[in-house]
C-alpha cells in the first residue's frame, strides 16, 4: 500500500544490521556445531532476516515479544546481547536463563522478550495474556506473538484469535509462513491463507512479502499504531521461506530442491545490501564495517560463553519454585 509508512533512511540501516546479525549468527551457529564445539538442538533461521527485524524496529525495549523455538532471529532483533544468548544455548550460568532454558527457552525481559516456547501454537495464548496485562494497565506495551504456519492449524491460534478480538487486546499475530510446518507443505494442511480467517474473528489480516524489508515495514507499523492506540489486534501472514530443514542436521530431502533454490538465489540479505548501496542509503564501506563489528562482537559471545561455567547442581532446586527447597 503506497500510503503506508515508510523507513527513512537511518532505520532501513538499522534493519540492515538486525538482518546482517542473524545471519551471521545463524552461520557461527551451524560451524560451532559443526566443530563440534556445542552440542544442542538448532532451528536455523535463516531466510526469515526480513520479519523481526523490519518489526521490531516499530517497537521498544518496553514492548513484549512472544516467539518459538525456532527464534534466535525474533531474539535478536528485539536486542538480545550476543553474549547472553551465546552463553544461554551453550547451558552456562553467564546465560539469560543460567544456562537451564537452553536454546529453545530463552527469556530476557530487559527487552521484551519475555517468553520463547517450545510447544507449537503456545505463543498466542501467552502473549494474550501479556496484552492484557497491559491493558488493564494501560501501560501503553504492544506484544507480538510469533508463530509458523503450522500453529495456524492449532485450536490456541483460534481460540487466542477470538479472544483478542473481542477484549481488543493490544497483540498482534505474525505468521512467519515458510511454507513448511515441520516436514509437511503449508498446502497440504490448509485450503486457505492464514490471514484470510482474520475476517472471521472480526480483525485485519494481511498477507504480506515477508522478504520485502519495506512491505514489512508498513504492515507492522500499521499494526503498532492500532494496538497502542486502543484498537484491536492484527493478524499479518508474512510469506517467506526457510533455508534448511526442520532442525539443523535435518537433511531436507522432502523439500523441492527447485523451490529451495530459487528461494536462496532471492536471499533477502544480500538482496537488501544491495538496495541500500543502490539507493544511495549507504555505502559499500559503510556496510562492510557494520558487518566486521557483528562478526566481532559473536567472536567475543562464543568465546565468552564456551568460558563461562556450567550450573551446578544446586540450581536443580532454583527457580523452580516459589520458595527454594532445602
């Protein structure tokens, strides 16, 4: 839409950056693992740079975010230090959560990010919950629920949908839709675009090029706007695609390798790059430098993290119940 809001010029950089520190993070991920150097379960993001980061920038420390395991991207770009995700997934006490969520469990309340959840669909009732704490507040906190397209199929989504249409509750419900739920195609489990059964529950729904940095944009600071100011939530289907299987180690196989490939010829990182430099938004210098200081700065977080100390048994006992046991 024309008339949405677009990023000046300072923000489609700051975009960049929250895209380049995925990526770049998701490739020191896979080698770290690949080393040898950390042993855990990995959902590789990449692809999928565009969505939180062009969300994100539309909202504060204060705003919530609500992601699945498959997150360090929502993590990241809501602002996670590197050091304490890197310390979190490697299971050390330096860690957001003394290394005892791992990666498929990271909180860090210090921006938002107050919930990642390993159970499929759990977000959207959550982050009902958190909307409507800010509500009755009035605290003025948007929160994003993210989700793949395989919760689109899970009674929460609709349950949390009608809900949060009905009390307006100030959330709004990205579908990040790479088109695979787990191993199965979107199109063998729904006959319909996820944000076309907004309608139903009487809220926009919008489906949106996930890997447009402006597109996002747009959407999301339309849905930002309407969440603070007291009307309603929106559900925004952002089409994108994943660029590994399921969990790293997956071999992909059930994957059409033409549409893989197409997909990563269009990467939206370096596609983004290019656009900045094109348009006079950066230069290739400019560039080069932010992506040096990201690959220094998860230099610092790996070493960092593989440093720190392992939890010891006392923590068995911690943060597990409201008061410590003996």
């Amino acid at each position: 839409m024309s008339n949405r809001a677009k990023p000046d010029a300072p923000t489609q950089v700051e975009i960049y950056r929250r895209m380049a520190l995925i990526k770049a993070n998701d490739e020191r991920s896979r080698k770290v693992i690949m080393n040898g150097r950390l042993v855990m379960p990995y959902y590789s993001p990449r692809g999928q740079e565009v969505i939180p980061s062009a969300i994100s920038v539309n909202l504060t420390d204060d705003d919530y975010i609500c992601t699945i395991y498959r997150g360090s991207h929502d993590q990241l770009a809501k602002g996670l230090p590197l050091k304490d995700l890197w310390a979190e997934v490697a299971g050390r006490t330096t860690g957001t959560c003394k290394g005892k969520g791992g990666p498929m469990h990271v909180t860090y309340p210090a921006k938002g990010i107050m919930v990642t959840t390993g159970i499929v669909g759990s977000t959207m009732p959550i982050a009902n919950g958190q909307a409507w704490g800010s509500q009755l507040k009035g605290d003025g906190r948007v929160t994003v629920a993210s989700f793949g397209d395989g919760a689109a199929n899970i009674g929460a989504f609709h349950e949390s949908l009608n809900l949060a249409a009905v009390w307006k509750l100030p959330v709004i419900f990205v579908c990040q839709n790479n088109e695979w739920g787990e191993h199965t195609a979107y199109e063998k489990t729904s006959n319909v675009r996820v944000a076309d059964r907004a309608a139903a529950y009487g809220m926009p729904g919008e489906r949106v090029d996930g890997n447009d940095p402006f597109a996002m944009y747009g959407a999301a600071h339309e849905a930002v706007q309407r969440a603070r100011a007291g009307e309603g939530p929106t559900l925004i289907e952002a089409m994108t695609y994943r660029f590994f299987g399921h969990v790293f180690g997956d071999q992909d196989a059930y994957m059409d390798k033409s549409r893989k490939a197409e997909a990563i010829a269009n990467d939206p990182v370096p596609r983004f790059r290019q656009r900045l430099i094109d348009d006079g938004i950066a230069s290739e210098d400019q560039l080069a430098a932010l992506e040096a200081n990201i690959e220094k700065q998860i230099d610092e977080a790996v070493e960092y993290a593989l440093a720190s100390d392992f939890p010891g048994t006392e923590e068995l006992k911690r943060d597990v119940f409201a008061e410590e046991l003996a």
